[in-house]
C-alpha cells in the first residue's frame, strides 16, 4: 500500500493571506536601520541585565520590549512589544517555527504557552501572562484578557497590535509575518482524522456530504480538473487513480480508525454525485492490489451498482441516463465475474460479494440479445456451480466411521500391510504436491494436470492418518530402576524405548507430508488445521514439525493462519462436545454393570484429557502470534477472527465453554479492539432468551474495557 501512497499526498497549503509590501525605498532603508537598532538594543540590554532581564530563552515567543529614539546614554526600554525571536535573532522565522514545532511535539502543553504569551505580550501584557502553575484545559481566556487590560492601564500604553508610534510599522510586519509562517508550519501538523471520519457518518447526510467534499479538497488524486460540458470526461487512467484512492482512504480507516466494513455503502453515499471524484471500477486494469483492498474494491463497487439501481430520478433523462449506464456495467461485468469467480474461489468473503452484485445487473431481453456471450457463459458458470453443489449433498460419500477395517491374525501380514499403507500415504502426499488445486484454474494446456481427487481414496489415507497418530500419540515409556537388573530387562527396556522413539518418527514424517500437501493447496485449511492440533504433542520431533510448519504459514498468510487455528480449535472442541453427549448417555440410567462403569471412567478421563488439551492447544496459539499487541496490519482481522468465536460460543448453550479458548487471545486486544469486542459481545448476548442483565461472570478484561 505504501508504494501507492502518492494518490493520496495531500496538497501544499496555499498563504492563508499575502502580505503586500508598499513601502518606498525610503521606508526600506529606514526599516533596516530601525532592525538593525532594535537588535543591537536588544543585545545591549542582555549584556547589562543583572536578574536576567527578560524571561524565557532565544526561541520562545517572548515580545522585546523597544526604546524610543533617545540619545544611546539616556535610552530605556520602551512598553511597546516586539517579538523578541523576530529582533533579537538572525535566524528567519521558517527555521525558528520549525524548531518551535519540535517542541511541541515533545511538550504539547508548554509549546502552546509560548504562544499564548507571545499573543498576550504582543497585546500589551508584561511578564509571564500565563500562570505555570495551572493547566491550560482549566484556563480561563476572560481571567487572562483582564490581565492584559490591567497592565496597559498600569503603563498607560497603547494597544500594540494597533498603535501608530515609531517603531511599530516594523513590529506590525513582523507580526504578520509571523502569523503566516505559523499557519504555513502547522498546516502539515494538523490533525484531520476527525473530519474525515464524518464520512461514515450515517445518521446525518448533508454532514458526510461536506467531510466528502472536504476529503476531496485535501488529496491530490481527487479533483483532476474537468470541463463541465456534457459530454466531459476524465482518462480512464485518472478514473483508475481516484479508484484507488477511494480504496485506500477506506482501507486506513477501517484498520486503523475501528471503522467497521459494512460502512462502504455509507462511504459511497457520501462521495456519491460529486465532480471531484468519479471512481472507476476496473478490475482488469486495477494495480496489484492486497487481498485486503481487493474486498474493499468489490463492496465499494456493490455499493455503487447498489445505489445507482435504487437511485429513481424523477427526471426522464436522468433516469434514461442511469438505466444507460447500468447496462454498460452489466456489459462489462458479465465479462469478468466468471474469471473473478474462478479467481476468488478460495475466498468466501469475495464470492459473497460477487453474487450480491449480480442480481443488480440488467438482464433484460435487449441487453442479452446484444451480449449473449458474456451472459451465457455467466449464467452457465453459476448453474454448474449449483448443480456441483447439489451433487456433493445427495451423493455424498460413505463416512469413514462407518468403513470396515480388516483385521490381520497373521503379525508378519499386517505389519506388510501397514507399511504398504504408510507407503502408499506418503506417494498420495507427494502427487498431490505435484497436481495441485491451481490448475484448476490454469490456462491450456496446463488445465490438463487438473486431478479430481478420488473421495474413497481420500477417506482411506484419512483413516490411516488418524490411526497412526492415535497409535503414536502415547507417553514416552517409563521403567521404574530397580538397581539390579539383569541383561533381559535391560534389553527388554531398551526395546520399548526403541520402538517408541520409531513410532514418533514416522509420525513425524507423516506430519511433514501433509504439511507439504497443506501448503501445495492452500484452499484446504481442514488439513492444516489437523497438523497444528499436533502442537500439544509428546514427541519433541512432531512438535517441531508443527512449530515450522506454523510459522511458514503464518510468514505466508497471517490471515490464514488465524482461520486455521480456529478451524483446529473448533475440530477439537466438537471431539470434545460428542464425548460429553456420550458420558451424559452413558450415566443417565442408574443401574449400570461393571463393563458400563469402565466405559464410563473411560469417557470421562477422555473428556478430562481433551479439555485440557484444548486449553493448552489455545495457549500455544495465542503464544505462537508473539507478544504483546497484535500488528496493526493485523488487528481487523485478528478481531474478526474473536467475534467468530464469540459467535460460535453463543450459537449453543453447550458451545458456551468455547470462551475459554478465546480467552488466551485477549492480551493481544489493544482498547478499542477490547471495546469493539465487549460490544459486540453484548450484543449476541442480548439477541438471546433468558439472559441476565448483570454481567457477572464475565471475563474481568472484558468487563472493565
């Protein structure tokens, strides 16, 4: 995104004001003696000052009081102010403001009365007008006017700024000047987030109307100059320019500013019907753009169709123009909604998006027999997809549970066998490296290495992944050491520890393939959420693998990563929910024989075991992300990735205990994120029956947010 930035530099201010210099040649000259007395004064009056004389240092806004012209002897400071910076310093006020603005940036507070006494003392106050002790949001600017008053009743003065004497007309430029230096250096340090923020405001349109227009005044891509005749138009490439501008003005404030994405449509709103930006949606000529701003394109361009179809002119041309434009984007866009279906297949969020913008398009009879092609092939593409879908849910394969497996009397036969099936595991793993998910969408001749995976075959190398690593998933074998031990026990030991060190490597080579397979084809998170649930296992050797694994993805797609631990979470937690329904079953009757009682026992050490697996399992997640806060470039999707799971949490009385996993993500939560969560928290909670108003209970970090 930075390397695009540029669309949106802001403009170099313009003067506030020009100061135009009427003086004659002899006023010049006689204001360069008059400056070059009033320094050579200023100097001398330092020089003899015994109690410091004036207060405050070189750089501070502290008016020089002048001196009538007098014999040098007989010379005394005079009350009329001057800006000491301006009389007493050779630097120019561009170099003086600068410094000034690095001060304010370390000392906001004590920055901002420099200047409130530059003014004062400029005013006709004397000394410090501005208490120290008492902070500036508590002042009183009536308390401090008086002040000023008092002392040039005191004085019997003149009001500086105003006053016709000798010696001021240098001061009077110089204040102006000064003014218009200070506008010019704080320009740039103004803070226009509020403003602009009134975009989103969707509660009052002639508001958001004006932030827009605002908006427009401020960045260099909008306002590209136009005739106003009818048939006007700007270059496809500047059209292109505000595009992306829209899109990275939105992008800023919905990562950074807690703006939430459903308010596009009210960005669009308020841009919308203005000169100064005329967003052009392209998609075929857009820059590379992430797959964050990719989004925000497509709903700012549903938001548009949105509003030009809802917008009923009352005027018959406008109206007649409207449904003109509208087939003109059904024209284009029915060219490339197949290849961005094609593209954005791995990205629900992005097929959503595509299918809301197609029942905005105009398939009227005319335009369909104008632009069959594109129509048809449009049409085609989704009844297929439909169709592929209805398939999946009528023919769906035989589950694995209910697959027979064939037991082997013979040792020697299924040791074959088992290493037969290992085997043919690992090969499946690397063709399917080979063939991967991408050509299905590959030009020809390459959509020739397109393999449609065999479901059967895929349920087989399921079950056998899932066998082995219950297999291999037991504790390192313990020997209690007796002291005397002869050679058969001691071998006897070496032998089981032997075999246990080979299970959990091959269990390790089992991982490193699927994880292979999960990178290959990065569509399929239900894979890669099965690697990382090994991150709570007993061998060291499988939890490198994972950790590696873990942080290859995270490296490639932090995004990703997220949706893949939840996935892995919520695989583990619905284990965990079918073993709870099994023990509650099993203990619901009350006369049980001595095989229930174990069963029993059985479950609820299972249920035990995987509650604090998934604790542990949410801990190494959260740790896994780093510390402290999340990335900002990260923190929309990372709170996305908490209201999923406080979605999920609350969709079920028995999903609730799901709030202990997410718990272990909230130290990465800055406040607004912690706010934004705890309202939306609120929110599901009160979308449900029964609910108590009090909020105890509650995770304490949540409650205090």
């Amino acid at each position: 995104m930075s390397a695009r930035r540029s669309t949106r530099l802001r403009r170099k201010p313009t003067p506030v004001y020009q100061v135009e210099d009427t003086r004659t040649s002899a006023d010049e000259a006689d204001g360069e003696a008059e400056a070059h007395e009033a320094l050579q004064d200023a100097e001398d009056a330092e020089d003899s000052s015994s109690d410091g004389g004036l207060e405050g240092d070189d750089e501070e806004f502290n008016p020089l009081k002048t001196k009538p012209k007098t014999p040098k002897k007989a010379r005394t400071p005079s009350v009329k102010p001057k800006p000491e910076v301006i009389t007493r310093d050779k630097k120019p006020l561009e170099s003086l403001l600068v410094k000034w603005r690095d001060r304010f940036e370390i000392d906001e507070e004590s920055a901002t009365r420099e200047v409130l006494n530059f003014v004062l003392q400029a005013c006709g106050g004397t000394g410090q007008c501005v208490p120290e002790a008492e902070p500036l949001a508590q002042l009183e600017m009536g308390d401090l006017v008086n002040h000023v008053v008092e002392d040039l009743e005191k004085t019997n003065g003149d009001y500086p700024i105003a006053s016709r004497g000798k010696g001021m007309k240098k001061f009077h430029r110089s204040f102006e000047d000064f003014w218009e230096v200070f506008v010019k250096e704080c320009y740039e340090n103004i803070e226009l987030q509020p403003v602009e923020k009134l975009v989103f405001d969707a509660d009052h349109e002639d508001i958001r109307k004006a932030a827009a227009e605002f908006v427009c005044l401020q960045y260099d891509a909008f306002g590209v100059a136009v005739s106003k005749t009818k048939d006007a138009k700007l270059k496809k490439e500047q059209l292109n320019t505000q595009a992306i501008a829209l899109v990275e003005f939105a992008e800023e404030y919905i990562q950074n500013h807690a703006i939430p994405e459903s308010a596009v449509e009210i960005l669009v709103d308020a841009f919308w019907g203005l000169d100064d930006c005329r967003a052009f949606f392209l998609f075929g000529n857009a820059p590379d753009l992430s797959s964050e701003q990719q989004t925000i394109l497509l709903r700012l361009l549903v938001a548009s169709v949105s509003k030009l179809v809802g917008n009923n002119a009352a005027h018959p041309a406008a109206k007649k123009e409207a449904e003109v434009l509208l087939e003109e984007i059904t024209v284009a866009y029915c060219k490339d909604i197949p290849s961005l279906f094609l593209l954005y297949q791995a990205d629900s969020d992005k097929l959503l998006l595509l299918l809301q913008l197609i029942p905005m398009l105009t398939l009227k009879a005319e335009v369909i027999g104008h632009h069959s092609g594109p129509i048809k092939g449009l049409l085609e593409k989704l009844k297929h997809a439909a169709e592929q879908k209805e398939n999946e849910e009528s023919n769906g394969p035989e589950p694995a549970s209910s697959m027979e497996e064939l037991v082997f009397e013979d040792d020697s036969v299924a040791s074959y066998v088992k290493e037969a099936q290992r085997f043919a595991f690992l090969t499946f793993c690397d063709a399917r490296c080979l063939f991967v998910e991408k050509f299905q969408d590959a030009m020809p001749p390459y959509n020739a290495m397109e393999w449609t995976l065999p479901k059967v075959l895929v349920l087989l190398t399921q079950r056998h992944f899932e066998n082995e690593m219950e297999e291999a998933d037991e504790e390192e074998p313990e020997f209690e050491d007796d002291g005397a031990e002869d050679s058969l026990a001691t071998g006897e030991k070496a032998d089981a520890i032997r075999a246990w060190d080979e299970k959990q490597q091959q269990k390790a080579e089992l991982l490193v393939a699927l994880c292979r397979v999960s990178l290959c084809n990065p569509s399929k998170k239900q894979q890669a959420a099965v690697v990382l649930q090994h991150f709570t296992s007993s061998g060291k050797s499988s939890v490198e693998v994972v950790k590696a694994f873990g942080k290859r993805v995270k490296t490639d797609a932090p995004v990703r990563y997220l949706e893949i631990q939840m996935t892995a979470l919520r695989q583990m937690f619905n284990v965990l929910l079918i073993w709870k329904q099994d023990l509650e079953e099993a203990t619901r009757n009350e006369n049980h024989t001595a095989e229930e009682v174990l069963e029993q026992d059985d479950l609820k050490e299972k249920v035990e075991r995987c509650e604090q697996e998934m604790k542990e399992l949410a801990k190494r997640f959260s740790q896994s992300l780093g510390v402290g806060k999340i990335a900002s470039s990260l923190r929309l999707p990372f709170l996305r990735f908490l209201r999923e799971g406080v979605h999920y949490s609350l969709q079920q009385p028995a999903q609730f205990e799901f709030l202990e996993a997410m718990r272990g993500y909230l130290s990465h939560l800055d406040k607004p994120s912690m706010a934004q969560l705890r309202e939306y928290f609120m929110e599901c909670l009160g979308a449900l029956r029964d609910i108590p108003d009090d909020s105890e209970g509650l995770d304490p970090r949540l409650s205090s947010a």
